[in-house]
C-alpha cells in the first residue's frame, strides 16, 4: 500500500465546529455555583482510533447529563486548548461524539458537564485525516487532472490536461522519500483520456470518448487497440473475471470484448468476430463497474441521472437491465450541468459515484435504498475519477470549478474499508 506524502495542510471549514477558539481551560464562571461532580471518562471507540471529522466515535464513562447540550467534548494537541467535538447523542454513560478537523496520533480528550467545577480526566486518542493529497502539483488555473488508474502493481497513473491540452498520462511514484513523476503516455495533443484501466495481465488500456479503446505502452503515444463503426463511443470501461472487457458510451449497446493481441477494427456491427459481442440498452453511461455477476452503470436517459443494474449469466450474457437508482430522485436538486461520471464499488456491496456536484462522491448503499455524501463537507467538490488500492485507500481526481472549495489535486481517502474484487 502506498504511504501518504503530503498531509492535507487545509479541510472545508465545517460550521458544526465554530468552537474551534474556545479555551477548554477558561470556560469556568467563578460567578457560578458548581451543583455537580466532574464526569469520568474510561474509554473510546473504535480502539485504536479513528478519522477526524467523520462519522462518529462513542466516549464511555460516568456522571455524564441526561440534557445533551450540558455536556462538553473537547479535543486538543496540547495542554492548553480544546476543540470542541460534535455530540451526536448520548446518555449518562456514553456520549456519541463527530470529533472535530484536528489531527495527530496523541490527541487529548476531556469533558465537561454544565455545573461542574472541573473537567473530566483526560485520555488520549487518535485521529486520522480522512484525505491526503497524493499529488497537488498541478499548475494552477491551468493543468487539470481528467481520469486515473492504478495497476496491479499499485502504481498511479494520472491523465492531464494543461489549458485543455492533453499532455498524456503521467505515472505517479507516491513514497516516503517523495513523489516521483513521469510521462509514461506520450501526448498527441488531441485526445483527452477520459478513463484509464488495467488487464489482469497489467495492460493499460485508455478510453478517448469516441469509438475506439487504445492501448498505452510506457514511452509512447496512444495506439488504437479495439475499434467500433460509428456512432459508437467510448467513455468508460471495466474487467470482469473471465477477462471480458465492457465497454461503454452514449451507445444503444452494451460491448464486451475480449481483448487481442492485434488490433481490431469492426465495420459493421451485423458481423461481428469471436471476440466481441453487443447487447442491447440505450443510454449515455459514464461508469461501469462489475460486482458479483453484475455490471453497475451510471449515467442519464431521457428522464435523468440513474444507476443501472445489469445482470449477466454464467456465460457472460446480459439477461436484463434494471433501474438500481434514480439519482436525481434520490438527490431532488440534480440540474442539467450535474455530471456523474465514474463508479466504483466496496467488498461490502456499496457503490461511490464521482459527481462535479458538491457532494463530491456520492455514497449508495448496496440495496440502492439510500444515498448521500461519502464524508459530507469534508471532501473537496467535484471529483471526475475513482479507483481503489488493494487497501483501504479510493484514489480520485478533483478539478477545480464554480464549486465552492473546489481544486485540481489527486487525493487519497481513508475509507476504513476494502474495494469489491477488481479484475
């Protein structure tokens, strides 16, 4: 797994934790009577700790009040400050608590009870960065990052554009010492690479947003490696675990093809070769990805954003095609210029769309039944591009827009959890 290099210096100021000023040590009012017996505190969860300003920890202990707003968490990396965390709900023994945007591996926890002289005993936790920028050295107002992929060796791989201009793909090298960065994918100056992927035998393959899948090697211009008459286009793709490639666009098919050593190039569709077959549905999709015998698509119809399920066979035919989500009645705001444009999807089953929207990634879970924002106000808007290490951490690409916050940076995002089987 790679470690991160670059601790985010900055996260959207959240106005849930507008008590980052107080001075945990002078909230006393020596005018006031103390009427109760400081709390105490024994333990937090999860051991180990947790991520900062997300979600919720659970603070066990005693003497906590019954009124909610009576109680006090504060969160510091000194003696002398405290920030205020966010209590979520609680009791008199455990307080449900969203620990504020601080950081460090020793951070000192203490409460405090309305009527109480003195604060609570105090314990150390850990909290996390829920993101780290893995590259934030593109230039700014200029160079934009367009899609990313990473190989089965663990190795980024980064599109850019520079004032619309690709300049081919860069190969990121995130370590201890420092990124490293090189132009592995020379630029042709005319196609930007809307996705980038990997066959199990470690083959870059690019999508270009016209009909043809290309084939990056290290040193070299794009070449074309599987090519469809027109009207078709191709703005994203996935593996499965027969090593079929699905391939989709603003199509009236689905593709599968089995990618060759040669190139092919197919005329007409009524005579198709071996190696690729079309099914029916018609759509612009921007993302696919396969989960357990299913290809999971995102894009719009003529009646909006939504989340396709299509199942397939023990022979890797597509039996149906279903509605899994309609974003835009889940979301209720969804406007014309709203994009969706990858998706990607967790060991658990639940799916994580990209959206230039500022919910940034949109988290579904995995009967489709509920969706919101991944780590809401914490991330940066608008992300165009998801892929996932074979650890907990979901690479993305930001790109900087009318969003408020929005900016152009390759981050990482601790996702406390592994990505389903990627192919």
């Amino acid at each position: 797994m790679m470690r991160p290099t670059y601790i985010l210096t900055f996260f959207l100021a959240l106005g849930l934790f507008s008590a980052c000023d107080e001075q945990a040590t002078s909230i006393w009012n020596p005018d006031e009577q103390a009427t109760g017996t400081a709390p105490t505190l024994t333990n937090i969860t999860p051991e180990g700790g947790y991520l900062s300003g997300v979600d919720a920890i659970t603070v066990t202990g005693t003497g906590f009040s019954s009124n909610l707003a009576d109680n006090k968490i504060y969160f510091s990396s000194s003696e002398d400050k405290g920030v205020a965390g966010v209590i979520l709900s609680g009791s008199s023994t455990e307080l449900e608590v969203r620990p504020p945007n601080i950081a460090g591996d020793t951070i000192l926890v203490k409460a405090l009870v309305t009527g109480s002289e003195t604060f609570s005993n105090t314990l150390t936790y850990k909290l996390s960065p829920p993101i780290v920028e893995v590259y934030p050295g593109f230039v700014p107002n200029s160079q934009t990052p367009v899609s990313l992929g990473l190989d089965n060796n663990g190795d980024l791989f980064v599109a850019i554009t520079e004032s619309g201009t690709p300049l081919g793909v860069n190969k990121i090298d995130v370590s201890a010492t420092g990124e490293e960065v090189s132009n592995f994918i020379l630029a042709n100056n005319r196609f930007r690479f809307d996705a980038i992927d990997f066959s199990s035998d470690n083959r870059m393959y690019i999508c270009l947003g016209i009909r043809a899948v290309f084939q990056g090697t290290q040193g070299e211009k794009e070449g074309a490696h599987f090519i469809m008459p027109s009207p078709f286009t191709f703005m994203n793709f996935d593996m499965d675990e027969n090593g079929y490639m699905w391939l989709v666009g603003n199509n009236t098919h689905l593709v599968r093809h089995v990618p060759q050593t040669e190139r092919v190039s197919i005329s007409n569709i009524n005579s198709l070769p071996d190696n690729t077959v079309i099914f029916p549905f018609e759509a612009d999709v921007r993302g696919v990805s396969y989960y357990n015998s299913a290809l999971y698509l995102v894009g719009k119809d003529e009646a909006g954003a939504k989340i396709w399920k299509a199942t397939l066979n023990e022979n890797s035919e597509v039996t149906s095609v279903d509605e899994f989500v309609n974003i835009g009645s889940a979301l209720g705001d969804v406007g014309p210029d709203d994009t969706f444009s990858d998706i990607v999807i967790a060991e658990d089953g639940m799916l994580y769309v990209a959206t230039n929207r500022a919910e940034s990634i949109l988290e579904i879970s995995a009967d489709g039944s509920t969706v919101g924002a991944l780590y809401e106000g914490v991330l940066y808007p608008s992300v165009t591009s998801l892929d996932w290490d074979e650890g907990d951490f979901l690479y993305a690409n930001t790109i900087q827009t009318t969003v408020e916050g929005s900016i152009n940076s390759v981050i990482k995002i601790n996702m406390q959890k592994k990505s389903a089987p990627d192919f």
